[in-house]
C-alpha cells in the first residue's frame, strides 16, 4: 500500500496470531488508557480479541453524559446511525454475544432511529465494568426497554444517576434501577419526570437506601404517599429537592426531618400546603441543615419561627413569596438564627424599615440578602442596614420602585430621588453586587447623573442599566 494513502483498513485478528502476547497486554492497555479518549479506547478493540476482552473488563468510561457535545454530537439529521462521529472513524459496533451483526439487523433495531440512542448503547456496552456516573437528562428519544433496561443488570459500580425530564420514563423503570442498582445507588436526579407514580417512589425508597442525594422535583403527582415513605426509609439523605410538589403536607415533610437526621440540604419551593418546617421543638438532634429553601410555601406563617429555631447550623434561608410573613417573622428569625449569611426575602410586601433594622443589628456574618419587589422599605432604612451590616457585600432590591433612585427634578436643578443618600451608604459598605433595575417611579423620569457619578468613582461598573458590580480580589468574594 502506498504509505501516502490516508485510508487503512483494521482486521479483528485472533489474539495468538498477534504479536502482542496476552501478559504484554495486560501491562500495555492500563497505561495507555490514561492518555486516549472515550472513542480510543473503544476502538481498542478492534486490536485482537484478547484486547476487546481486556477493553471490556476494564471498561472504557467511568462517566457518560448525554450533554457532553465532545461525545455526543450536536446532529441534526436522526436519521443517520452511530457512525457520526467526532473524528475520522465512528466507534465500533458492539453487541453483547460479541459476534458481528448484520448491517441490515443494525439499522432495523429501534435503538438506530436517533444517532444518539445507538451509541449511548454502545457506550454503555462497553462500560459495564467502569460506569460509575450517567447522566441522561433532558434525552427526550430515550427508549428505556431498549436502551438501558437490558444494562442495568450489569453497571456493577453505577452510584450517581440523572433521568431529569425524560417523559418516556415510568415505574418499569424505576424498579429495575431499585432493583439492580438500589443497594449502591448515592445520587439521583429525577426532576420532572412525570410517568412515574407514587408507588414507583415507594420501591424506589425501600430499595435504595444507601441514597445521599435525591431530586424529584416537579413531580407534581406524588403524594404524602411517596413523602412519606422518603422519610422512612432514606435515612442517609444528605440532599433533598422537591420543588413544586404541591401535594405534600406535614404529615410526610415532617417524617422528612424528623429521621433523615443527616440532612445537609432541603428544598420545598412551592409546597404551598406546609404549614411550618422544621423537626419538633424538642427533637435537638437535627442540627446538620445548612440550606433550607421554602419559596412560595404561602401556608406559612409568622409561627413558623418556632420549629425553625432547632436549625442551629442554618446559613441559608429563603422565605421567597412567603405572602404572610411580616416584620415579626424577620425579629424573629435574626434572633433564633444569627449566623444567617444568606437570606431571600423577595415578595415579603409586608415587611418595613424594622425588619433592615433587626437585621442590621442581629446578623453580623450576613454576605448576600434579597428584598426586591419589598415595596415597604425606605432609602433611610437601606441606608442605616448597609451602615451596620458590613459584611454584606450582595443586595438585591430589583423593582423597588418606592426608591426612586433615579429621581425626578422639582422643575429646578434640584434632583428628589433616593440615589444620592444611597450612594453615600454604598461608600461606608462592603458591597460588591447591587441591583437597582426597575427601581424608580413611571416615567416621566431623569437620571440622576451625580449619583452615577458616584457608583462611578465607588469602583462600581453599570454591566446593564442600574445593575452594579464592582471589580475586587476573587477570594474576597467566595463566602
């Protein structure tokens, strides 16, 4: 063959015809792995035959993920099969009794019909012995009984999965992952995924007990059913999401806290039938939650102050659209909670310059708070927090209108708006993030240029209109 001919051709060869003996290569494949990508090492086997059965013990990949473009590429013809790839030759095709199949068989099988489907099949084939991570989310062509159904059986290092928003996915599903990957399973996404029923989160729940982290938020079919049986059986959770699960109540969130005692993290977004959040006053082990998200939980009150008083390692805290809450809630909450350094008020149209004043005074190591659409608050009131607070470096007040900070003239050269008192508070603090879109009155309107002056000269840069940010040592920032 002319050695200018870029073409070459590859013959599966048997292993005692090969040059490379069978301890040679089992010296040979460990070190070179490290250096080749995931469509290398695929085709290392098409060496020999003792080389694919090397390639497949070994594994050829810990991770696969569907959004990674290096691996799956952006193709818009799904016509075409697996042979899209990203280099000059397409990954071998592979099937599980290791004998070559007919083309026609190939691009008859259902897998063939999106360019993606045959080669997360063929990845996963291969990576049997070495999956540990498979991120599948938003794969709408997934067919479960076709493409991960028969591999479940053998991902024997499988821990962190990800089925967010595959519509294809249901309760046959879920009970093959509870039962073949349960016992070791660690993290699982599920956000959105709608086929499936209380009763698949049940087994889901008595089979993977070992689970640290789980998100099965937008499930908006689940129940107290499937809360409660999280609760019972999950006692490792250190994670758990479940947002907008409408339909859970206390009879399953409080099981939640009351035995997953290692929880790190919680999220309730939208669950609008809780009531309070927190285990029982006299439950003091509790104690690990350090991020709690309660937005738009409206049935909550100013009483809910009590139960979250046992969350003694609470850092962050969002109370979002919380439409009840009052300035009560806020003096109550710096009080219990002083180590706060994250807080979410926004939508709290009820609270005043009293809530700035407890918060001010009562939460020292506070580093970022929200108040925007808070319509109560007045320029004095941010002017007297940012004096106290000055760990506080992220404020957001976006469409607090009442601040008028671009003011308006008296028919003068007067200017009537709060920017300027503002920027002389902004001078004493520590901020780094300040959000003032949307905070005027209707138009008509004139910018206040000294008080953009003054952000100016502050250090402050305008990346869009009336959003400051200012430009300081990135390890200042990380909190």
């Amino acid at each position: 063959m002319n050695p200018t001919t870029q073409q070459s051709t590859i013959f599966l060869v048997d292993s005692t015809q090969s040059p490379l003996s069978a301890s040679k290569s089992e010296i040979i494949i460990p070190i070179i792995f490290p250096f080749l990508s995931v469509r290398q090492r695929a085709r290392c086997q098409l060496v020999c035959l003792h080389w694919r059965e090397i390639v497949l013990n070994k594994g050829i990949t810990a991770t696969i993920d569907i959004n990674d473009h290096l691996l799956f590429p952006l193709c818009q013809d799904t016509s075409s099969v697996r042979d899209t790839a990203i280099g000059s030759q397409p990954l071998p095709k592979l099937s599980y009794n290791s004998h070559t199949t007919s083309h026609t068989h190939t691009t008859s099988d259902a897998s063939t019909k999106h360019p993606h489907r045959a080669l997360l099949c063929g990845l996963l084939k291969s990576s049997h012995s070495s999956l540990t991570s498979l991120v599948l989310n938003d794969f709408s062509h997934l067919n479960p009984s076709l493409d991960i159904h028969p591999t479940l059986p053998h991902l024997s290092k499988l821990k962190r999965l990800d089925i967010s928003r595959i519509p294809s996915i249901t309760d046959d599903t879920i009970n093959l992952i509870s039962a073949h990957i349960g016992e070791r399973l660690e993290v699982l996404y599920m956000k959105g995924v709608r086929g499936v029923s209380d009763d698949g989160i049940v087994q889901l729940a008595r089979l993977c007990n070992r689970l640290k982290v789980l998100d099965v938020s937008h499930m908006h079919q689940l129940t107290d059913k499937s809360g409660v049986a999280i609760g019972q059986n999950l006692t490792e959770l250190e994670t758990f999401h479940g947002r907008d699960n409408y339909k859970l109540t206390n009879n399953s969130v409080d099981l939640i806290f009351q035995n997953c005692k290692k929880l790190v993290q919680a999220t309730f977004w939208g669950c609008i039938k809780l009531t309070h959040v927190g285990p029982d006053t006299k439950d003091l082990s509790a104690t690990n939650i350090v991020l709690l998200n309660l937005w738009g939980c409206i049935g909550l009150t100013d009483d809910c102050v009590e139960r979250l008083s046992t969350l003694t390692n609470l850092c962050s805290l969002c109370v979002s659209e919380c439409l009840s809450l009052t300035d009560k809630f806020v003096l109550e909450i710096t009080k219990i909670l002083p180590q706060l350094r994250h807080l979410q008020l926004r939508y709290l149209k009820r609270i005043t310059d009293e809530s700035l004043n407890a918060i001010a005074l009562r939460l020292p190591e506070l580093f970022s708070l929200d108040l925007s659409f808070c319509t109560k608050l007045s320029v004095g009131g941010l002017s007297e927090l940012l004096l106290g607070c000055r760990s506080l470096s992220e404020l957001r007040l976006y469409s607090c209108t009442q601040l008028n900070v671009e003011g308006a003239t008296d028919g003068g050269n007067n200017n009537i708006g709060g920017g300027r008192q503002l920027a002389q508070a902004v001078r004493h603090s520590a901020l780094v993030f300040l959000d003032l879109r949307r905070c005027q009155q209707h138009p008509p309107f004139s910018k206040d240029v000294h008080f953009l002056n003054t952000m100016k000269e502050l250090g402050y840069n305008e990346e869009i209109e009336y959003l400051f940010i200012k430009k300081t040592d990135p390890a200042v920032q990380i909190k």
